[in-house]
C-alpha cells in the first residue's frame, strides 16, 4: 500500500516537472543567444573600454561574472535537457505496454527535442566560457606591468 501510494505521488511530481523544465530550457537557449550578442559586444570594442580605463580589478570583476554566466548556462541546460528527455519516457513506455503509439511518438519527440535544445544551450555556454576566458586572460596581461 505504502509503496504504491509513494510512486504514484513520485510519478505525480514528476509530471508536474516537464513544462517547467521545458520553459527553463527555452529560457537557457534565449539566455545562451543573449551571451552570444554581449560576447560580440566585448570582443569588438567592450573589453577594449575596460582595459583603457586601467583598472584591473574592474576589469577581473566584469570578466569573472560574465564567464561564470557561461558556466552556469554549461552546467545548468544539459541536465534541464537530461530531465526534460526521461520526464516523458515514463508515460511514452506505459503507452507502448497499452499499444498507444501516438503517446509514445508524441513523448519521444519532446525527450528529443529537450536533448537537442539543452546540449545546443550547453555548447553555446561552452565555447563562450571559453572564449572570455582567453579575452580576459589577455586583457588582464595587457594590463600588467612589463618587466624586462
């Protein structure tokens, strides 16, 4: 009785969790286009700015909390994807037992496409992360002192 009870209130939950899953994603992947545009911005001229005004510590600021965004959109939109592909599995399966293959097409389509839309989140992040830290590596050398 017990066991019973705590999966169906677990397969409830659950369910509740894939639209807000599905959202975060969507969220992610706009969050990810957003970095992109800000990212142009500081190669082409933002981190110029900050290294003119000779501030070091203005500068690792602004650099530490923009690469931190990208690792967050890295860690983050995977797992939303990896959540939001076996959150419809579970009912896609029930529906094959009871030969529903509508159910099950519609489940595998949604685990697919939170796959792609959380790794495509997850790359973009990524390569931004990446990409800032060698800006800001180079911005911060090019404010040190040169010592012959």
């Amino acid at each position: 009785m017990f066991s019973s009870l705590s999966l169906n209130v677990m397969h409830q939950v659950t369910s509740l969790l894939l639209q807000p899953v599905v959202w975060a994603l969507l969220f992610f992947l706009l969050l990810a286009l957003y970095e992109t545009g800000l990212a142009l911005g500081e190669r082409f001229g933002g981190i110029c700015r900050l290294i003119k005004r000779g501030d070091k510590t203005l500068l690792t600021e602004v650099g530490k909390r923009r690469i931190e965004r990208a690792d967050f959109i890295t860690r983050i939109a995977p797992m939303l994807g990896l959540m939001g592909t076996l959150i419809p599995l579970g009912p896609g399966l029930a529906a094959l037992g009871d030969g529903e293959l509508s159910v099950l097409t519609t489940a595998m389509t949604v685990a697919f496409d939170t796959t792609v839309v959380g790794l495509l989140a997850g790359i973009v992040g990524f390569v931004l992360g990446r990409v800032r830290r060698r800006w800001y590596d180079k911005a911060i050398a090019a404010l040190e002192p040169a010592y012959d």
